[in-house]
C-alpha cells in the first residue's frame, strides 16, 4: 500500500467560463467541486497509471464533507482525522478562450494538538501496512509542522519508503529526518530557507547537502526550467519537454506521481527522470489536474535531455564474452 498524507487538503470550486470580462460580472459559468491539496493530486494521477494508494488527511466543516464527497466520486480511498475548524477552500477561475487560470485560496484551518495527536496516532497505525508514505504540500498551522518530520523518522525506523514533496517554515528539521526521496521546487526551497540557488556550483553544493544528511534521490525542480536531481551522490541536469503551457497547477505533482510509478515499475534512475519530467510537461498542457495518461507522457518522454554533472558512473560491461 502507499499512504500518502496530505494536510492541508483543499476543496475547489472550479468556474469555467469561455471568457472572463475583468471588472464586470460574468455570468452561467460552468461550476464544478474537485478535491485538490498536492497528496490528493499525486493520488488522483497515480489511479490514472492504474496505482492504487491510501489518502490520509484532515477534513472539517460542510466544506470538509464536500471534500470528501468528491474523493468518493473519483473512488480514491481515504481516511479524514476530524477538525473543528473548516477545510479551505479556493475559488478557480478557467477562462478557456483566453487559456487563463486565476485561482483565490481561503485562509487555513486551525489544527490543535489534540487534532495533531489523532493524525500521528493515525499514521502510526498506518504505516505498518505500507510499503511507501508520501507526504504532500504545507502545514495548515505551526502546530501541524512536526507530523512531517515524525512521520519520516517513524518510516527509518520500520525502513519504509519515504517520499517528502513539502515546503514550511522548518523544512530545515524535515531535510534532518533524512526522507529516502525528496521533491522540491526551487523557489520553495528559496523561501522556505532564505536561500539564494541561482547557478549550477550553488545547487550542487546544496544536492551534496542533502546527500550528506542521509538523503538518497533528491529532484529539484523549476517550472519549464532546465532543473536538478540526485541519486546518491551522481548529480544531473535535466532538460524538460518542451510544450505549449496552458496551466502548470498540480505539474509538480504529476511530477512525484511519476516518480513513484517509475519506482513501482522497477525503471532505472534516468529512465525515471524521463517519465517524471514527461508526466509534470503533459499535465500543464491541460487545465484538468493529474489527469496525464501514459499514452501521452511515454510519447514525450524522449524528449527530455538528461547530462550528468560532476562524478561520473562507470558502465561496466558484463556480458559473457566468447574467445
């Protein structure tokens, strides 16, 4: 099974209009509620490879019931810790002539230590039973923080599988938990430490960083930018696909879903890179998100240009060898 923990889920209302008149009232868009949050998105894109994993979150209020409402019609499994206060929400505006995205998020919910308490108990529960925790997105109070980076060091202890796509005020204390892979994007990485990765020799130094804390694969992505990763301690520059952008919203999650799949297949480092950057590049040519097929990422996968960078590895070959 893989959990994967989302806990600031987000409820959308979606309005799709053919166009958008800014300062006038548009009206008979096109409403629809979809579950959203960057767990439920890897979730969402991972059942559309055909992969079936355990959604854990915190859900509170109508809108919380909404939520999960959506998450049955999309038949996604789930377990929701109770909150008293509201699950957020966000208010997306789709103009498709103008091929525009505007999206306004709520305020986030209060979580306090006794709702904190419930989630961690719920995940040392879980975990057991899991071959792979993922953990999605941002905190939706201080109290909240210190789930991520105990959930990390519960999976070392019982030597599962840690993916960690998170950003916050103690990313510091979640990179010192070691997670087995890490996704970032840079501009969260940025913020969240008051970093400053503006060249190759700056992003090394800080993929070699997390190698030393105990970090095995590390992406670091940037939008449609040339990025990095790191397996272990080889480092490579990647180059993704080059489409036409229509909406990036969930790319970086179509991302992780990728490199799960790739993991779950048994795919090789490169190979994985490919599919993953693949699936983040056709998910922003849609304005529906993680909803890629494989069809469409393995027909952009060889596209993508991958160059190693620093230590090299040897190529051995073993083949038999006749005299």
């Amino acid at each position: 099974m893989i959990l994967i923990i989302t806990l600031n889920p987000l409820l959308e209302r979606r309005f799709y209009y053919p166009q958008i008149f800014e300062g006038k009232v548009n009206r008979n868009g096109k409403v629809l509620y979809q579950a959203g949050g960057k767990g439920i998105n890897v979730s969402r894109q991972l059942k559309k490879f055909g992969i079936d994993s355990y959604n854990l979150f915190f859900s509170g209020g109508n809108d919380g019931k909404i939520f999960r409402d959506c998450l049955k019609q999309e038949e996604l499994q789930f377990t929701s810790v109770h909150i008293d206060g509201e699950t957020r929400q966000a208010a997306v505006i789709i103009s498709h002539n103008d091929k525009k995205v505007t999206s306004f998020f709520s305020e986030n919910p209060e979580v306090n230590q006794k709702e904190v308490a419930e989630m961690k108990s719920r995940i040392e529960k879980m975990i057991v039973n899991c071959e792979m925790v993922v953990i999605s997105g941002s905190s939706p109070s201080s109290l909240a923080e210190e789930i991520v980076p105990y959930t990390i060091k519960l999976a070392n202890d019982l030597d599962k599988i840690s993916v960690c796509d998170y950003y916050g005020k103690n990313l510091t204390e979640v990179f010192e938990s070691s997670p087995t892979i890490l996704h970032n994007n840079l501009e969260e990485v940025e913020h969240s430490l008051d970093l400053k990765l503006k060249d190759e020799p700056s992003i090394t130094d800080f993929l070699n960083s997390l190698y030393q804390k105990g970090i095995k694969r590390v992406f670091l992505t940037n939008g449609a930018n040339d990025f990095y990763a790191q397996n272990f301690d080889y480092r490579y520059k990647i180059s993704p696909p080059k489409v036409n952008p229509i909406d990036s919203t969930g790319s970086g999650d179509a991302f992780v879903a990728g490199i799960i799949y790739a993991w779950k297949k048994g795919m090789i480092f490169e190979d994985s890179l490919k599919f993953a950057s693949a699936c983040g590049a056709v998910n922003a040519e849609s304005f529906e998100v993680c909803k890629v097929s494989l069809e469409d990422v393995n027909s952009l996968k060889g596209k993508v240009s991958i160059e190693s960078i620093g230590k090299k590895m040897k190529i051995i070959d073993d083949s038999p060898h006749q005299e």
